[in-house]
C-alpha cells in the first residue's frame, strides 16, 4: 500500500484549488481525476458558455457599428469557427491548469477513487491495474451532473445544457427548460443566433434570486428579442415529431393543486437547464461511514469537514452552493484544515451573474426580501442611461440598485443589469463582506469615465 499525504478525488476547481493550496502551505498532494482536468465549469460549462456568449456579443456589436461610422458588409455567422474558438479557449485555460499543478509538484493519477475506509483509497487508473493508497487526509470534490431526462422516445432531442453546447448546427428552434442563470444566457445565445427561442420556468419569472425590478428589464429585453416566456408552467409530454423534431405540451399552474390551460407546440429540441446532482455514486462513501445530506450531497460542517474525520468535501458535491466561487473558497478552506490550520467561510456575500445580453449581476438581499425580514430600508438607483461610458460604448440599458438598512446604514444587497455587471458586482461584494455603507462606495474615487460611476451614483443616491 502506497502512503500519501493529501489525496484529492476530483479535478475541478475545487479540486486543482485544494491540491494547489495544499502544496502552498507544505503539504504533498496527490489528485485523481477519471476525465479532464479543469472539471466540468472549464470544460463544458462556465468557461464555454461565456465563450459563445461573447460571440453573440460581437454580432450584437457588429450590428451597432454604424452607428460609430463603422460599416462590416456581409456580416455572417460561422457556426463552426464560432464553436471552434470555444474549444480553443477551453483548451488553453485546461493547459494552464495543467501546467500550474505541473509546477507546484502535484502528483495527478488519471481514474477513479473510492473509499475503502476511512483513510484508504483504491484507485482504478483508465489505463493500468488497480492500486491503493492510504492518505493522512482525504479530500471529496467530484463535482455534480445533470440528472437523465424524464422524457423518453425522443432520441436525441432532449438535451441538457453540455449537449447544447456541442451541437453541430444552430437550431431553428429550442425549448429552454428553466428560466435560471444558464437557461438566460443559453437562450441570450440561440435567440442572438437567429433561433427560435421558448423558455418555460415553473416559477413566475425568470432569475428568482435577483431582484423583480432588474428582471423586468431582461424580460422586456428577451421579449424585444422575440424570446417567448412561459411562466408558472411546466412540460408534461414530449413526442417525437417527424418534421420539426419534437412536440411540447406544456401546462399552466394556476395553483400548486390546479393546473390551467395546455399549449402545445413543436420544436427542434428541448434543452432541460435546471437541477444538478451530486457525483457521490461509486466514491465508497458508507464503506467510509460519510453522511448525506438532505440535498443528496455530501454532508460538512463549517470546516468543510464530512461526518468522518480527516475526511473533507468541497465544490458541487456538496450541494450547498453550486457556484465555482464558492468552490473555491470551500477548496482552500478544506486544504487549510486538512492541512491543521482553522478555517471556515463566510457565505453572505455570494455574487450571482447571468451572461445575458444585458448582463445580470446581484449579490445580497433583494428589496422584497430585506422587506420581508424586517428592515427598514432605502434604496438608491441609477440608469446606465445616465452614465457617460454606457453611452460611448451604445450601452445604455439597465440600472444600479442599491438596497441598505437604514438604522445602520449597512448594505443589504446590490442588484444590476446592464454591460459588464458582471465585473461591477465585486466591488458590491466586498463592500457588503466589510459591511460596508454606501456612504464608504460614494466617497471612494472611481475612474471617469467608466461603469464603475453606475454603482457610485446609485450609493450617492441612497
């Protein structure tokens, strides 16, 4: 039996984190990852869905350009080069991820791990025999997956958002299941790509964790683009359709014990965006005694540590917080304690962002949830229409809304829409992690001009 230090079963960013904060603070670490480094955020998620995100962009931008004077004729789409510009991106960033464990010294065994026991691990390599290893601590982060589709008999027309990102021609027409952040950005993509766009959301609006005034905007934004919204709805029968490829029946709940009226309509493929379960078949985890929890991941406490000790999970597995942000933090707070330091994480400022044409970006309480709570509150806005660079870059959709409690001043949440708030949101963030008032964002300089003056104007304001 070979002896090991830190051995970690998953190769995704919590994963490669751990290992590489392993090795920062001494420690030996040893990865085994059965598929591709990078896990499925690099690979076939986060990173390749922004990549086609962006491609829509600059046709979006394309198409804007004679407004600056600037003609492109016979502007066209290359679903190929489009596709292949994505495979690069992703090779590029795996590579880079390679070359980092490469350099800190971390040993990585291409296969699968499992538990044998508390402190053992048999590792079946993709090619070789067998092996185990007997590890001082064990870190858990194999990530998550789509669930199967419920619907049969449709061959391969009901598809999950990976599929989706490797289809082979842009489809006429697609039904997006879930109005969440990849079911926006997926249909900001297909719709941008001449097609015919239909989400349907069980819920009664799309992005539910973001606040209802930015997500009105996106839907009058998604309905100018002739994105088709069907909310409080759901899919109840798929069949196969000769000519168009599937037919839909989707049903209106006017109630949880009353359902309303059926529509029904045909589509090319159905692309189910929501639900995610956790990797936890075959990791060996009752051998281990390792608790699940209610969510069907793995259970931790505040030290990311499970029901065994000297054993830790992280990332996705858990099902806790399906963010690779948090996956991060939750990486190299597990290493850190497996390593014997003390660490644990602060979870109240998580930013959430959706790739959307406009960009949707929020972090904190929503203005109905902060009222709902009991705060008093104010809250500030302002237009990108009102800010200089919005209008340079032809921009000027969407607002800056900042929500605080009054008594303290502090900031409860921060909610946008509109260009790059996806990298304006940090600065909320940290705020709201020092606990910080509008008073400290509106009296710190900010370049001019820049987007960054949306969320000073909108702490001035409150």
């Amino acid at each position: 039996m070979e002896d090991r230090d830190v051995v970690i079963v998953g190769g995704g960013p919590a994963g490669y984190t751990a290992a590489i904060r392993t090795v920062q603070l001494g420690g030996k670490a040893t990865l085994i990852e059965r598929d591709a480094i990078g896990g499925v955020c690099l690979n076939h998620g986060c990173i390749p869905t922004v990549a086609l995100a962006r491609a829509a962009e600059l046709l979006d931008l394309g198409k804007n350009a004679s407004d600056y004077g600037i003609s492109f004729k016979g502007m066209e789409v290359d679903f190929q080069k489009m596709m292949s510009k994505k495979e690069s991106v992703v090779r590029t960033l795996v590579s880079g991820v390679k070359q980092m464990l490469e350099a800190y010294g971390v040993e990585v065994l291409q296969g699968t791990g499992r538990l044998l026991s508390p402190s053992v691990l048999e590792v079946r390599p993709n090619e070789g025999s067998k092996r185990e290893l007997k590890a001082r601590k064990i870190i858990l982060s194999p990530g998550s997956r789509y669930p199967k589709p419920a619907f049969g008999g449709v061959g391969e027309r009901v598809i999950n958002p990976m599929e989706g990102l490797r289809l082979k021609a842009i489809p006429e027409s697609i039904v997006i299941v879930g109005g969440g952040v990849i079911g926006t950005v997926l249909a900001t993509i297909f719709s941008r790509l001449g097609a015919r766009v239909t989400i349907v959301e069980e819920s009664q609006r799309l992005l539910t964790q973001v606040d209802r005034e930015i997500v009105t905007i996106l839907e009058k934004e998604f309905k100018d683009s002739n994105v088709q919204m069907h909310f409080k709805s759901r899919i109840v029968d798929i069949a196969a359709d000769e000519k168009h490829g599937v037919g839909v029946v989707i049903e209106r709940r006017e109630s949880e014990d009353r359902a309303g009226e059926k529509t029904k309509f045909e589509t090319r493929y159905v692309l189910m965006s929501e639900g995610r379960e956790a990797n936890v078949e075959g990791l060996g985890l009752p051998e281990a005694g390792v608790r699940i929890n209610g969510k069907g991941g793995i259970e931790v406490n505040r030290q990311m540590e499970t029901s065994v000790s000297g054993i830790y999970a992280a990332g996705d597995v858990t099902m806790e917080h399906l963010w690779t942000s948090a996956a991060y933090f939750e990486a190299t707070s597990a290493a850190e304690n497996a390593m014997g330091k003390s660490s644990t994480i602060q979870y109240r400022a998580i930013p959430c962002w959706a790739r959307s044409i406009p960009e949707v970006a929020s972090v904190g309480m929503t203005e109905e949830e902060a009222a709902a709570a009991g705060h008093k509150i104010r809250v500030g806005r302002f237009p990108f229409a009102g800010n200089g660079m919005a209008a340079i870059l032809g921009q000027r959709t969407g607002i800056v809304k900042v929500i605080k409690e009054e008594r303290y001043g502090e900031i409860l949440g921060v909610h946008m829409i509109g260009p790059r708030a996806g990298d304006l949101i940090a600065e909320a963030a940290l705020a709201m992690r020092m606990e910080g008032t509008p008073g400290e964002i509106a009296g710190t300089f900010h370049v001019h001009p820049s987007l960054s003056e949306t969320l000073w104007e909108a702490a001035r304001g409150v």
